[in-house]
C-alpha cells in the first residue's frame, strides 16, 4: 500500500510540474489574448487540482516525506525543459537533478529506518 501512495504522490507531482510548463508557454502569448487567458486558466486548474490532492497525500503521510518528496518537481522540470522547450540539459544540470533524487531517496531511507526502530 505504501508504494502505490509513493507512486501516486511522484505522478502528481509531475502533474503539478506541468504548471511551471503552462506558464511559460502562456508567457510566450500576447497579454490577454485567447491563447494567453486559456493558458493560466489551464494553470489555475491544474493549481486547483493539486491545492486538493495535495491535501489528501498529506491526511495519508508524515508532511515531512511529502515535502521532501515534492523535490522531484525539480527533475520534472529538466524533462519538461529538454522535451518541450528543447533546453539544453547542461552537467549542472544533472548533478542537480542527481543531488535532488539523492536527497529524496537518502530521506526515505531515513525514514523508513527509523520507523523499525
């Protein structure tokens, strides 16, 4: 059970990257524009979406896991650069990326130790 809440949490959370990806696109639009408006309204929606379910994954576990969790974003972001907007992934960039999923991990090991204990 506890990997499937693990795993809805990391695929929510990439849904909620995708806020970041709406918003730059929307950027690109002129201001007030149809495109521009349908932009952020598709943001809002996708805020929305995650002001709720992100109370939910927090009723299910500890705040400090989801938290540390919600890092992941961070690497969505890079994916999100490279596949969308054609950035370029730079070494930095994936030593970050890399830092961050060691950190998510490290915790969750942390955790998951003491909770034995």
């Amino acid at each position: 059970m506890k990997n499937k809440l693990y795993l809805a949490l990391h695929l929510f959370l990439m849904l909620y990257s995708l806020s970041g990806v709406v918003s730059k696109l929307a950027a690109g639009k002129p201001f007030m524009s149809p495109a521009f408006i349908a932009l952020y309204g598709i943001e809002i929606l996708i805020l929305g979406f995650y002001a709720i379910g992100w109370q939910q994954f927090i009723k299910r576990m500890p705040l400090s896991v989801a938290y540390a969790n919600k890092a992941v974003t961070v690497v969505w972001g890079c994916v999100w650069g490279v596949l969308i907007f054609r950035e370029q992934l730079t070494p930095g960039k994936i030593i970050g990326a890399l830092l961050v999923l060691c950190g998510v991990a490290l915790y969750g090991w942390a955790d998951g130790k003491a909770a034995k204990e």
